[in-house]
C-alpha cells in the first residue's frame, strides 16, 4: 500500500518516536492559529490610501477601471460601455446584486443568465472583494455565480464595491471565512488583470485563453 | 522520457555551438533576471519573507506526514479524493484509471512539471487516451514532439520562426510569424478541445492542508479552462508541496511570482477544493488528487532534505551562468539548472546523473535568489561527494566540460588557477562583474561570460566551512 509506505519512510526520514504527540500538537496548534506570516508594509495602509493603490495596481495588472459613484448608476455605465465597444450580447451571473440593476434596455444589449459557452463576447458577475496590495479581484464560485464566466468569454466585467477593498490576502480570507461559514467553496478565484502569456520568445502578449480584457466598474459610496 | 543525463558534455558542446538556441537563450537572460530584481526592489521586506519561507518550510518537512493526513482528510469532506503514489509508474497507472472508469478519449492538461517527471502523455497516449497540452509553451511542443525546457517557460529554446513553422504544419493555415497572431491561432485551436475533453489534468503549485484545497498559479487561464468544463478534475502533485493554511500559502504566493516572472502576482490564483457543489451550474463533477512520491519521501531526513523547500520558481536557472550558456535540454531529463542538478540524481540515479552536480561553476548566485534559500551549491557538492565515493566519475568525463572541473580534477593546479584566476577575473571584470575573455580557457569563454567569482574561492570556503 504506497501511502504507508511513504508515511514510513517519511517517518522513518524524520525518526519519529513511537509517541509523536508533540508533533500532532505542533500541528493542531499552527492549523488551529492561522498564524499571519509578514505582511508587507505596502499592504497596511489607511482605508482612501488602500483604494488608491487598488487602483493604481490594477492598472499596472492592465485592468481597465471605470469609477461609478453609486449602484444606481452600473447598469447605464455597464449598457454604455457595452454600445461603445460593440458588444451586443451579455452573460450574467444572477446574484442579488446583478439581479437588482435596473437596466434602462435603451441599447440592443441583449443579456442572458447562464453558464458561458464558447464563443460569448462578454460576461458580468460580482467580486466578493478587492486585495490593494496587487489590485487583486476576489471571487468564488457558487449557484449564483458560475466559474466558467470568469474564464471562457472574450471580455470580463467585474463590480467591485469600493468598500469591500481590503489590503491584504490575509484579510480576504478572514472575510471569506466569515461569509462561508468557515467552509471553501468549491474554487477561489484571484484575478490579477487580463490573461496573457510570454510563452514566444518571453514577449509578452496580451490575451491567452482567458479573457483578453478585465474591466472592473468599481462602485464608491453604497 | 529518455535520460540523456550522462551525454551532458556532448549535448552542452552542440548547445553551444546552436546559433538558435543561442539567439533564443539571449531572450531568457535579457528578461528574468532584470525583472525578478526590480520586483524585489519593490517590496523592502522581501528578503524577511523569504526567512520566513525558509523557517516555515523547514517546520512542514519536520511534520510532513502530519499535514498531508490533514490534507486528505480534508479533500474528503469536500467529496473529492486523494491516491497515494509511491512510484511514477503507481502515478501512470493510477491516472490512467481514472480515465478509463470515465470512458476517456481526449484529456486536457494544465501545465506541470510532476506529470512530465512520470512521463504521463507517452503513456496516456499508448494506452487509448489523448492528452491535449493547452498552456502555450507546452502545446507548441506537443506539437514539435519535443520537451520543456524551463520549468515555467517551457518553450524558451524556440524561437518565433519554430513556433510558425510548428502551427503552419499543423493548423494548415497560412503562416504568420507575429507573435500575437500565433497566440490568436492557439486561443482558437484550443477552444474545442477544452469543452471536448473528458477530464482536465492540472498540476498544483500548493496544497493547503486545512481546508483541502489545492492551488494553481497561471498567467493564461488554460488552467482554469482545463479544471472548469471536463467532467472530472486530476490534479496531480508532488507530496512536499502541502502547506498548514491558507494563510501559509500567501507567504509562498507573495514569493512565488516576483522570484518567477517578476511580476507582482500571477493573473489567475485558483483553488479548488472538491467537485460541484449542490446546486452549481458548473465545475467538475469528480475531483481527484493524485500525490506523487517518487523519491521524494526517501530525501526526508537525508542531506538532501533541503532540497524539497524548492517552490519551482526557477529562479536558480534563471541566474546560472552554465543554464544560461547551454540551455536546459543539456540537462537531459525533466528538470534543469542548479535545482535539476540536485533532484535529477535523486530520481534517475547517480549513476545517470553524475555529471550535473558538476555543471556548475559554483559561483553562488542560484543560492543568492533562490525564494526559500536552498543551499544549492552545497547540495550539488554532497552529490559529487556521493558519487566520489561510489568511485563513479571518470576523469576523462570531467574535463573539456568546464575549465573548473579539468582543474578540479588535479587538486593543486585548480588551487593555483583559482586563487590566481580569481584575483585576475575580479580585476578584469571591473564594474560590470563579467568577463568573457579569459586565456586558458578560451573553450569556455568562446561560449560565455565568465561570472566573476564575488570573493574567496570554493576550495577555500571549503576548507573553512569544515574546519
Ligand atoms: S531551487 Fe529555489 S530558486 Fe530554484 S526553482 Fe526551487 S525555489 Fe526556485
């Protein structure tokens, strides 16, 4: 059987008395803490300074930002920004928060709540929260909002409330925790910008296999 | 794959020689490093991080056994499932399983280094099952029929006439030698196979033990396509890579990019923990973990334990004069460059790897950038220990490869050319801290900058470190 096999040689490796309740303890111990490790300076700024440097890392990542100063505002923006680039069909997840914008339906912005498919042009869900140490979106997977949306389309639209921007990783994940209820999801995504690769002679291009272009509407105020 | 460890000499002679591997080598050595240290610039406490790094993989090694149970039992709860793996054959045959219980006939794969060091596609493919690589790098070679030879940009060697040349013959469409057009024809090409596939391999950069997880981190999103629209879910990984928390994995993700590509973080950090959950419109329906021993359990306790804090950054290759200079099919198997040297004895044998521990020129820098500071230099000089012993080296093997190991093998001429030499190239290497005219030596520096060594030479450390 390969797994005791490994655990004694690994054991064995590591001589380990015949009572390793020291060692159990040592785990439990670290499991149980959930110790912080170093967090960078850059990461522990005030609130405004935070926002700030979410902004200007996501930026760098090549993200594209749009500053909305309420929620009443997205769906125009989201229906502007749609006519402006040509995009004419939209897949959604249908969180509460997609599902409450009140669009105008002014332009031919046909939306869909689904699942995306080969050959979508654009998708919308929801980030649960923003990490300004490297202008990081966080979001997972769950009923209202499917994972394939995040990946499979050409262009991904991201809302990001203001006010969940947080500066640290650490911090996102005691928030994740809390809105779990302690347990994962089936897949955490953290998106740094648009997919590329350097895998050609190390130039760097923009647009791989998941979405050439990641434009967050980020909402200031409630 | 075939182990060509043992022609090192010969296969780093016609690298050197290779005008195009050359010109492709130049790319490498013009972008990673320069990179890498503005990334560092920017962030003071990095080399903070990287003690931490150390200290923390040190306690996991010490509590390997223990994190890893807690690491399964965790994938459990979620409804996923975990296969130990002694061997690379019991990882082969393990996978191939789990494809046939699937009816498999097509299987997308993620980038990973373990599957090519158990050598899965060959074997997949000879078995009824078609393995599709889709990060870039990976599936231009697939193409070429050819293998990695970096461990995050695989297609290093290549220059962009291969690449068109590569997809022209197989896509049968015009040929473009524009890099952005090339990727465009790769997106395209790929899309099928992504929803076709029947199961999606994907490595893991980490384990995360108290929740089960397991992470990767890619720059293209074919990861994410390859885990999201297949039925079933592989990820296949090495057992060192578990770590306690979530927590514990962001120190290495806070390492992990800048020591890589240079870059603040990678574009998609992905967890997964399990299959679809109730309810869920999509994600794999099976999750399977399949942990890869493979010599590695044996390293744990031994002077090589060290070695298994390495989170594949690839730093190391990325600052190694020798990588740099002959490129890393040299190397002859999966791995190369300084943490090659060290791992590859370690898997095909001394016997078959001896030479590596020697493709060095000890100059230090891999130690100098390595992320969770593996003492490379002195792992390799354990292995040429070990090989000593075993009375396994030819001279005749050793000499013409490098000046320093032609002089390595007499004892006192080395000791006169190097206290000589070294005094010698620091002067005239002045500023730039390279040289590459050196006589003596002109086999050596016809093909490459001669690092300038940064003080006391090896023997002399030697002697003091064992005094
Ligand atoms: S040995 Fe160190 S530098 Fe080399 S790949 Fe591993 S972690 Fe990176």
């Amino acid at each position: 059987m390969s797994k005791a096999d490994i655990f004694n040689r690994i054991r064995g490796g590591l001589h380990v008395p015949s009572d390793d309740s020291a060692r159990r303890a040592a785990v439990q111990a670290r499991l149980d803490a959930r110790k912080r490790n170093l967090i960078p300076q850059r990461a522990q700024l005030p609130a405004d300074e935070l926002l700030r440097l979410f902004i200007d890392m996501a930026d760098e990542a090549a993200a594209e930002l749009i500053e909305l100063h309420s929620a009443a505002e997205l769906a125009g923006a989201i229906e502007n920004w749609a006519q402006e680039n040509g995009i004419a069909h939209l897949v959604t997840a249908s969180d509460e928060q997609i599902n409450n914008l009140e669009w105008s339906g002014n332009g031919t912005l046909v939306r869909e709540e689904r699942v995306a498919q080969v050959g979508d042009e654009a998708s919308l869900t929801s980030a649960f929260c923003g990490i300004a140490e490297t202008g990081t979106l966080m979001l997972y997977s769950g009923e209202e909002s499917p994972t394939t949306l995040n990946f499979l389309p050409d262009t991904h639209l991201v809302v990001l409330r203001a006010s969940t921007i947080v500066g640290p990783y650490e911090d996102a994940w005691q928030m994740l925790r809390q809105a779990t209820g302690g347990s994962m999801p089936r897949t955490v995504n953290l998106i740094t910008g648009p997919s590329r690769s350097a895998d050609i002679e190390q130039k760097l291009q923009m647009g791989a296999h998941g979405p050439r272009r990641l434009v967050i509407f980020l909402l200031h105020g409630e | 794959m075939q182990i060509k460890s043992p022609e090192f000499k010969q296969n780093a002679r016609i690298a050197l020689e290779d005008v195009n591997l050359q010109r492709a080598l130049g790319n490498l050595k013009a972008g990673f490093p320069q990179k890498r240290a503005a990334a560092v610039a920017r962030l003071p406490e990095f080399d903070q991080l990287r003690d931490e790094a150390r200290d923390l993989k040190n306690h996991i090694l010490e509590h390997l056994d223990l994190y890893l149970e807690e690491f399964e039992k965790n994938v459990v709860a979620n409804g996923g499932t975990v296969h130990w793996c002694r061997t690379a054959e019991d990882a082969r045959k393990t996978i191939l399983e789990i494809c046939q219980d699937q009816d498999a006939k097509t299987v997308t794969k993620g980038k990973s280094m373990v599957t090519e060091e158990i050598d899965l596609n060959d074997y997949l493919e000879k078995n009824g099952v078609t393995p599709v690589e889709t990060d870039l790098g990976e599936y231009i070679l697939q193409l070429r029929e050819d293998h990695p030879s970096h461990i995050i940009a695989p297609a290093i060697h290549l220059n962009i006439e291969d690449v068109a040349d590569a997809f022209h013959e197989h896509h049968k469409r015009p040929k473009s030698n524009d890099p952005a057009h090339l990727m465009r024809e790769a997106r395209e090409m790929l899309r099928k196979h992504f929803v076709a596939a029947d199961v999606g391999i994907t490595g893991a950069n980490f384990l995360v033990a108290e929740t089960g997880s397991t992470i990767i981190c890619t720059n293209e999103g074919n990861g994410d396509l390859t885990q999201t629209l297949p039925k079933t879910h592989i990820v296949v990984s090495s057992i060192e890579k578990v770590v306690p928390t979530l927590e514990d994995m962001t120190l290495f993700l806070r390492l992990l990019a800048r020591s890589a590509t240079g870059q603040e973080f990678t574009v998609y950090n992905t967890l997964s923990s399990g299959p679809r959950r109730p309810g869920d419109q999509d994600g794999p329906e099976n999750f399977h973990v399949v942990l890869v021993d493979n010599g590695r359990s044996d390293m744990v306790g031994s002077e090589f334990q060290e070695m298994l804090r390495c989170i594949r950054c690839s730093a190391c290759m990325n600052h190694c004069p020798v990588y740099g200079a002959v490129g890393g099919h040299s190397y002859g198997w999966v791995y190369p460059g300084p943490m090659g040297s060290v791992l590859t004895p370690q898997m095909v044998g001394i016997e078959n790897a001896g030479l590596l521990p020697n493709a060095s020129t000890f100059c230090g820098k891999c130690e100098e950038v390595c992320p969770v500071r593996i003492p490379l230099p002195k792992l390799m000089r354990h292995w040429r220990d070990k090989e000593y012993e075993k009375h396994l080296s030819p001279t005749s093997v050793r000499s013409g490869l490098s000046v320093w190991s032609f002089f390595a093998t007499r004892p006192k001429l080395y000791r006169l050319f190097a206290s000589v030499g070294n005094r010698f190239l620091r002067l005239k290497a002045g500023k730039k801290g390279r040289t590459s005219k050196l006589p003596l030596a002109s086999a050596w520096t016809d093909h490459r900058d001669m690092p300038a060594p940064s003080g006391k030479t090896f023997m002399q450390q030697w002697k003091e470190q064992n005094r």
